[in-house]
C-alpha cells in the first residue's frame, strides 16, 4: 500500500465535515440550516457504515489484503459522524435539554432506533484497538464486532422511518440494496463454509 493511501482517506472522510461547516458559517446550508446539519450528518454516518462493510468484500474479489487496513478508520469515522449526527439533534433540536431528550427519544420510533444504533457502536468504537483484540481475545472480539451488522440495520430502519414522513424512498431504496448486498455476500460465504 502506497504510504500516502491512509493521510489520503482520512483527509477525504474529514471533507464532508469541512463541507459542513463552511456551510454553517457562509450561512449556506439552506433555509433549514439545522435540517441540513442533522441530515447530513446521518448520511454520512450510513455511507461509512457501508463504505466499512465493503471493505472485505473489495479485498477478496481484487485480491488487495492490505485494504483491511482501511477498516477500522473508516467505522471509527462512521461513529464520529454518528456521534456528530446525535450532537447535531441533541443541540439544534433538543437545546442539549436532557429531559427532554429522554422523554422525545422514546415517542419518536426512528428517534429511539437512531439511538440503539448509536449505544451499539459505543462498544464497537471503544474496541476497535489492538490492545482491546489481545484484551477480549480475538474470538470475543470479532463476536462483539459482528453487532456491526445490527448496527447498520438500525441505521438503515432509522433512515426508512425519517424518509418515511416525506414519502422518499429513492435514497432508502439504494442504500438498502447495498446493505442486502453487503450482507447477503457475508450469509452466502458462511453457508458455503458451512457446508463445505
């Protein structure tokens, strides 16, 4: 892998951030700037979910091991942006009121799996170093990180229910079809070796 690849990716994950906040401050978000933020934030949290999940599949099919290098990056960048995702909500909807955080977040379905999904990759995030594999053992650790899959599609029913009140399902649609892909090559691989 050439040494510029990881200072590469990680630059090319912080634009959507950049992006966002020169939005912010050129007062260029829209009419709706903490919609934006909120959505925005969101996306970006589902596409590095996937762009996380793709990573295996791309290193088999074109025979490049040393793109695992890139995983753990990209899903720590997904919860970063899930986090700002949570922040964004909690500050320009909630006014970092935590009551009522507490009593919004279990009226509102995709408010509450929004959140699960958010709690799941906590764990996820806190353990994606090498002391935590030797710590945990690799077979607990890949057991814990296998909740990725849980995660995603959280994400995914987050996204259907927050597109759900506008009638839009163009973007659930696709972002649906590359999770089903993502996954069913994973369930197609482990029925294989289970068979074999």
């Amino acid at each position: 892998m050439h040494p510029v690849a990881k200072p590469l990716v990680f630059v090319l994950c912080l634009l959507p951030l950049a992006w966002l906040v020169q939005g912010a401050a050129t007062d260029a978000l829209g009419a709706n700037p903490a919609e934006a933020l909120i959505r925005a934030t969101g996306d970006w949290t589902l596409r590095l979910l996937c762009a996380t999940l793709a990573i295996t599949p791309l290193r088999i099919w074109l025979r490049q091991p040393a793109l695992a290098r890139f995983r753990r990056m990209l899903g720590l960048f997904a919860f970063f942006y899930g986090v700002l995702h949570f922040l964004c909500y909690a500050w320009l909807d909630m006014g970092l009121d935590a009551t009522a955080m507490l009593r919004d977040i279990p009226k509102r379905p995709f408010a509450l799996v929004g959140f699960a999904a958010l709690l799941l990759m906590l764990p996820l995030a806190a353990t994606s170093f090498n002391r935590a594999i030797k710590a945990l053992g690799a077979a607990r650790w890949q057991a814990l990180h296998r909740s990725v899959y849980a995660v995603v599609l959280l994400g995914l029913l987050h996204f259907f229910w927050m597109r759900s009140a506008k009638n839009n399902f163009a973007e659930v649609a696709v972002y649906a079809a590359v999770i089903a892909l993502l996954l069913g090559w994973r369930l197609r691989r482990r029925l294989a070796a289970n068979s074999a």
